[in-house]
C-alpha cells in the first residue's frame, strides 16, 4: 500500500494528517468529547469487531480492548495481519518494560508506514489508558482499511462517502451526506448490501420508519453471507442523537473491502470475455478477408479475357450491342465487385490495428492474396477495361461518322430551303410606294431585321457546302446528289443578296421624301396642342358655373374676364401660324404627288378642330358678359336685404341678452319673498310676449335672405338661430320654476348652454356639485339664483375650487401629475404641478400632490 505522511496529534485530537488530512475538523478527536458514554461505548464496541475480524485469522481475538493491547503481542499480531509483514521479534517476558518493548515495536511500525504519532507513547497504551488505546486503534483503522481507499480522484474518508453515494443514489429514502445521522434509519446500509447481492434483501419491503429492524437486518445479513462481523448496536445507533462517526465508517469501510473484492473479481472475468470476443472476432475477420480475396481474384481471371477480345463488327446494331454490354458490365457487374475490394481493404486494415492494438502479431494472407497482389490484379483489369472502351467508342465512332454528316447534310438543307421560301417574292414587293413615313420606317427596321437574319444564315450556308465537301472526301455513296442540292442552294443565296440591297436603296429614297413632311407635321402638332389646350381651358372658363356671395367677388370675376378679352388678339395670330402649317404640307404633297391619309400622326387635332374651337370660344365670350352683369345686379339686392336684417337683430339681440341678465340677477335686484319673485318673473314673461311682433318682423327678413341664399351677414354678429334660442330659453327657464320652483339636470344644462357657457363633462360636474349639493336630482330656483349671483360677482372661493380640484382626482384627498395634465390645459397644468406641495398621507402614491393646500393657499388662508 502506498505510505502517505501522517500526523497524529493528540492534545486536542488523537491524529491529523499533515499533508492529507483523513478527517474534517468536527471528526477530530476531543478528550473531552470522548467522556460521551454512548460514543465511547460504541468505538469501543466497533474498533473490537473490527480488531477480531483480523485477529481470528491468526486463530485469536481480543474481549477487553483496552486490556488485551496491553502486552503488545496482539498489538503487533494485528498489524501483521492488516500489513501483510513481518514485525520485529517480541519481547517474551511478563514485566512492564517487556510490554513497552512490544508496543514500541508497533509503534515504530505504524510510524514506518507515514504515520506520525504525537503525544502517545506505549506507556499509556500498557497502563490501559482506553482513549488513547482507542484513538491508536483508530489511526490503524484509517491508515489501512481507510486511506488507500479511492474513488473518482478522491481517496480516505471523501473516497468512500463518494463510494456510498454512487451505490444508494438509485434507492429511494436513502441520501448519505456523512457518516452519523445519514445511516441512523438503517436503509443505507441495506442499500449497499442490495446494490452488490440483491438475494440477500428484499429492499422493496423495507420502510423508513422501522430503523432498529433496518440496521438488525443489514447486521445479521453482513455477518452471515458477507463474513462482517457485527460491530454495532441497532438501539445505540437509533438512540444517540448523532451516531459515533468513527464506527460508522469503521463498519462501512469493511462493506467496502468486501464488494471491492467481488467487483474485482468480476472486472476479471470481463477482461477475459472481452480478450477472447476480441480474439474470435479476429479469426472471423481472417476467414471473411481470404473467402473476399478467393472470390475477387476468380472474378478478375474470369473477366480480363473477355475484355481482350477486338473482334470488330460489321453493322452498326452489333457495335451497339457490344457497348450495352459493357455499359451493363460497367453498371451491374463491376459495382459489386469494387464495394467487395473496398470492403477487403477495410476489412484487412481493420484486422491489422486491431491486432496491433491488442498486442497480437500480424495477420499475413495466404499466399497471392495479399492486398498488393489483388490491387495489381485490379489495375490489369482497368487497363483492359480502358482499351476495350476506346476501341468500342473509336468503331462506333468510324461507322457512325458517314451516316451522321448525311442526316446532318438534308437536316441543314431542308431548314435552309424552309427559311428561304418565298423570299425573293418578298424583297420583289413595291409595298413602299404607297406607305406612309411610318409605315415607310417600319419597313426599313423589317428590312434591316431580315438584312441581319440573312447575315445568320450565311453560316449555315457555309456549313452545308463544308459537310457537301467532306461526304465527297469520305466517298460517300450518293456523293452526285448532295453535290446538285448543294449548288442550287449556293444560286438561290447569291440571288437574295441582289434583291436586298435593290430593296434597301428603294426605301431609303421614299423615306428621304416622307421626312419632310413628317416635320412639318410635327410642327404643327407642338403648336396645335398648347394652341387648343389653351382654348379649352378658355372654354371651361366661359362657361364654368360661378358661385359668389358679395359684390366684391362679383366684380373679381369681372375684372379678370375683361383680362381675358384682352388676349383674344394674340390668340387670333398663333391660330393664323397654326394654320399656315397645314398649308405646307399640303402643298409639298401636291408638288411631288405623294398621297396624304388626311391624319397627323402626332396628333388627333385637325385644322378643322383648330377652326371650330376658335368659333366656339368667340361665340362665349358675349354670353359670359351678360351672365356676370345679371350676377352683379343680384349681389346687391342680397346686399340689401343683409343690411335690413342686422339693423333688426343688432337692436333685439341686446333687448334679449338684457333680460336674460334681468333674470339671472332677479334675487339681487328684487326683495322680497319667492312668491315676489315669481310675480316678478311674470311680469318679464309679459314685457317678453309684448316685445314679440319685433321677432316676428326679424324672422320675416330673415325668411328673405334664406330664400335669396343668403348665409352669411358681416354688419351683425346676431343670427336667427341665437335670437330663437335665447327667447325660448327665457321662456323656458320662467315657465319651468313656475311650475314646480326646479329644474332637471338636463334642462339646467340646456339654460347654461344657451346663455353662452362652454361645458364640457368636468365643468358641468362642477357647477352641479354648486346648485345641488345634497345630490338631490334637481336645482331649484334659489339655487339657481345662488348660482347665477355668484357667477355675476366673477367670484370664487377657495372651497369651490377646492371642490372642483376633488372632482378632477376622484374624491381622492391628493391629485397626481398625469390627472392634472390629463384635465387641464398644459399651460394651467405646469403652473399647479410647479407650486403644489407634495402630499405627506400615508394613502397617496409616491410623487402624489397637495391641492387642499394649495386652494387655500390660492386665497391666502391657512391649510385646513
């Protein structure tokens, strides 16, 4: 076993390893932690067992432990049988110093194996001193059953805690983290024993919650089948808080070594399996690798001559048939074969590393079957193959050869004599004489178009001539034939290129002649087109429809159309131009004889719309004179009746607006009681219905001014529609607190509007919040004038905007930023967020603003 330092320090602790320590700092030995009876009782227990199970190979064991050591003999008798080695000779004799001779002795021999003890001498150990005979026992225990245990790079005590928890992992209820409390329910145990002999428990009928059965079993079962001694007690382990450690790992370590054993056993017998798998499926790859080689070989003796023979055929089915042959042999033959060779060479490299990695000599085929004879073998075979294909394809070729250039020879020929037929009766056609320019460039881009094709064609020409020319040098059979197709077609192409370039000069001259008039043509397109746009738009003027209410835009209109006439002159002598445009070209036509088609292919106007046209817009022009001065006559009755109407509503609208303020002031101006005021607001009823015929006579000129379109009056800012509004509301507002003293919200709202309050849904709120306070559903009439008292004195208080503050926040007691840029216009809503206060209630949000303070601080009385 490998020796690794060891230190073992007793003033606090009986051992620590210096360099690898076997222990955490709370396994460490306290001599006062010792004095625990249940501890002590259960190392003593334990590291006994543990001492026997060695000692009884050596045919003794131990009762007393901290008496049996004491001598020395069995001290040393143990450590020869844990270490495998000899110790030196014990003293015989009976006297102390004989017993401190022994124990020295195997002192030494734990120091000699890394273990460094301090502050234990072989005196205590003879005087029977139990903690310090226990705590040499323990570093035994950890320097050979322990410290050479490792699992996963880790070794000691880390080493078979991993050990524990790689085998109970699978088991439910078991989850070891150390060695006290995690093995108290007995299952872990039981786990292990499960995990290497599955006979020997049944785990499944295990519970968690019977732990002395648990620990009795896995006891009774380790010492019957897996030679453990027992070396604690079931009711020692249930009942201590937390068990001894040392014994618990005492006792693990021993399941450890028994397992290990078998597993190393069993780690053999795979070896073996594995060795002799390997070995026989090297054999079968040997045996596969000749039978390949055997079979490949045949093939490749059987195939070459076949590929040697050059017997050449005398038709050209029987060449054919010996190429599909050999592509047959090309596509089902040989593919096998080439896979069977890649799979020999990967079979034979295959075989040679595993043989190599297993130490095994390698493997030599029988003789002319290695991989170089089959690869030569396999080259002569491509070489034949090659020559036979260059032979078959070379007299395919040779026979092929004279047929191809005969079919290609009357393929050309007849797509030549297809393409040129009727093409010297094209070119002979006098088509141009009667065209015109247009037409006359058409033809010329045709004519161009075929000059070019015939330009193509002069290849396939050549090339008939040049297969005519190596039919004769091949000798071919029918050589007279294709010599006369050959020289007709060669006539009938020299006889085209005459009659396109006759054609070509005949078009070039009319298309000079054409040219000439097409630019006068053009000419008079650019004029004519602005020249009759012009006249359109003078048209669309004329006669557009004209809507105007003053006499102002009236007179406008008069002013521009008396522009217009003054262009007429101007407009006359680009017409005369126009026209003489015309004239040219009918008279270059007349001059040389060419046939005009009467239509300008640059635009659809003719000199007869150009004329018409003219007429037309001076015949509108008087007719648009008479129209715009009936329009003036008529813009200034309008204009009457608009200063009839607002000399009217200019004196009513007043009268009407002073008695609506009459009203909303009547608790101000008269004392008394509400019965007064009734009769007061009677008497206003009456001056109203009296002052009646002068609305009647205003709604008479206003019937007027709707009959004559009129909407609109810049002398009064009084409409119909006001004046009828606020009498009715009057009326309304006097009949309504007649009948019962109140009104509706409705009707409230209806009053306010028409007395000229904007109200949105906010306001509104507000000022019913004013004149029904108790929530009641109506306002009153004295509320009603409450309300109107206090809107005529432009007073408010700070309750009232205290109020109107509560309605923009809910009802809260605080307002927030967005509700105030939500409800007010950002200029009023900066204002309040830059001088408010912050709120300090425990109920507002964070950034929550004070506008209680902030009203009473708005008319200089102190916070409520």
């Amino acid at each position: 076993m490998m020796a690794v330092e060891t230190q073992a320090q007793y003033t606090t602790s009986y051992m620590m390893n210096e360099e690898h320590q076997y222990m955490t700092p709370e396994d460490e030995w306290d001599r006062d932690l010792l004095l625990d009876p249940a501890w002590e009782k259960q190392q003593r227990k334990t590291f006994t067992a543990w001492c026997n199970s060695h000692l009884r190979k050596a045919g003794t064991q131990i009762e007393n432990i901290e008496d049996d050591f004491r001598n020395g003999l069995k001290l040393m008798l143990l450590l020869e049988v844990i270490s495998g080695e000899r110790l030196p000779k014990p003293d015989k004799g009976k006297m102390r110093f004989h017993k401190i001779a022994n124990v020295n002795k195997a002192l030494d021999f734990i120091c000699s194996k890394g273990v460094k003890l301090v502050s234990i001498g072989a005196e205590e150990i003879v005087d029977g001193n139990t903690k310090m005979t226990l705590g040499m026992i323990w570093t035994i225990i950890l320097r050979f059953a322990i410290q050479d245990i490792s699992v996963e790079e880790t070794s000691a005590k880390e080493g078979l805690l991993l050990w524990c928890q790689r085998k109970t992992a699978p088991y439910r209820n078991v989850n070891v983290q150390n060695f006290h409390i995690s093995w108290k329910d007995g299952l872990a145990l039981c786990a292990l024993i499960h995990r290497h002999r599955p006979d020997l428990i049944d785990y499944s009928k295990l519970k968690k919650d019977d732990p002395i059965g648990n620990l009795n079993t896995a006891f009774e079962v380790a010492e019957k089948y897996l030679d453990i001694p027992k070396m604690l007690d079931a009711e020692d382990i249930v009942n201590t808080p937390k068990p001894d450690e040392k014994a618990i790992m005492t006792y693990v370590s021993c399941f450890y070594h028994a397992f290990a054993g078998a597993e190393q056993a069993e780690t053999a017998a795979n070896r073996i399996c594995k060795v002799l798998a390997v070995n026989q499926e090297n054999e079968k790859l040997m045996e596969e690798y000749e039978k390949l080689a055997s079979e490949l070989l045949e093939w490749i003796r059987k195939t070459i001559p076949w590929l040697e023979n050059r017997t050449a055929e005398h038709h050209m089915r029987a060449m054919q048939q010996k190429l599909e042959d050999f592509r047959d042999y090309r596509r089902v033959h040989k593919p096998p074969r080439v896979q069977e060779k890649c799979q020999l060479e990967i079979n034979f490299n295959t075989l040679q590393t595993k043989l190599r990695l297993s130490n095994r000599p390698a493997f030599m085929p029988s003789e002319g079957k290695m991989v170089s004879d089959i690869a030569n073998a396999w080259k002569g075979l491509e070489q034949v193959e090659k020559g036979y294909e260059e032979w078959l394809l070379t007299e395919i070729r040779r026979l092929e050869r004279l047929d191809h250039l005969a079919e290609k020879f009357k393929q050309k020929c007849s797509l030549h004599q297809s393409w040129t037929s009727g093409k010297e009766e094209l070119l002979s056609m006098k088509d141009y004489e009667s065209a015109s320019l247009m037409e006359i460039r058409a033809l010329m881009r045709k004519h161009e178009a075929f000059e070019s094709d015939l330009a193509a064609h002069q290849d396939r020409v050549e090339q008939i001539a040049a297969i005519a020319q190596e039919l004769n040098e091949l000798d071919y059979h029918d050589a007279s034939s294709v010599n006369t197709r050959c020289q007709g077609i060669c006539d009938q192409w020299d006889n085209l290129g005459t009659l396109t370039q006759k054609r070509r000069d005949s078009l070039e001259r009319v298309e000079k002649l054409w040219e000439t008039i097409d630019q006068l043509y053009l000419e008079f397109a650019k004029r004519a087109a602005p020249f009759n746009n012009w006249m359109d738009g003078a048209m669309e003027d004329l006669q557009d429809m004209f809507i105007v209410h003053s006499t102002e835009e009236i007179h406008s209109l008069i002013t521009a159309h008396d522009q217009f006439k003054a262009t007429l002159p101007e407009a006359d002598k680009e017409r005369m131009a126009t026209m003489g445009i015309q004239s040219e070209i009918v008279k270059i036509a007349q001059t040389y004889g060419i046939k005009l088609s009467g239509v300008n292919p640059y635009t659809n106007l003719s000199p007869q719309d150009i004329t018409n046209k003219w007429e037309t817009v001076k015949h509108l022009v008087p007719l648009r004179d008479q129209m715009l001065q009936e329009e003036v006559a008529r813009q200034q009755a309008n204009e009457r009746l608009r200063r009839q109407f607002a000399a009217q509503a200019n004196i009513i609208g007043p009268w009407i607006q002073t008695k609506m303020e009459e009203i909303g002031h009547v608790s101000v101006d008269i004392a008394g009681s509400l019965e007064e005021q009734m009769n007061s607001l009677k008497q206003y009823e009456q001056n109203i219905i009296n002052y009646k015929c002068n609305i009647d006579k205003l709604e008479g000129d206003h019937q007027l001014s709707q009959e004559s379109l009129i909407f609109d009056n810049k002398h009064t800012n009084y409409t119909m529609e006001s004046v009828t509004v606020s009498l009715a509301c009057s009326v309304h507002i006097m009949d309504h607190y007649k009948r019962n003293g109140m009104m509706d919200p409705d009707d409230f709202r209806a009053c306010l509007i028409s007395m000229g309050y904007d109200l949105g849904e906010v306001e509104f709120a507000r000022i019913m919040t004013l004149v029904d306070s108790n929530n009641t559903g109506v306002v009153t009439f004295q509320a009603f004038i409450d309300f109107m008292t206090r809107e005529t004195a432009e007073t408010d208080t700070a309750d009232q905007v205290m109020a109107s503050f509560k309605i923009l926040a809910s009802d809260k007691s605080y307002i927030t930023v967005d509700e105030l840029r939500r409800e007010l216009p950002p200029e009023q809503a900066e204002y309040c967020i830059s001088r408010m206060t912050r709120y300090i209630g425990a109920d507002g949000p964070a950034g929550a603003l004070d506008y209680i303070s902030f009203s009473s601080a708005l008319y200089g009385e102190s916070d409520l």
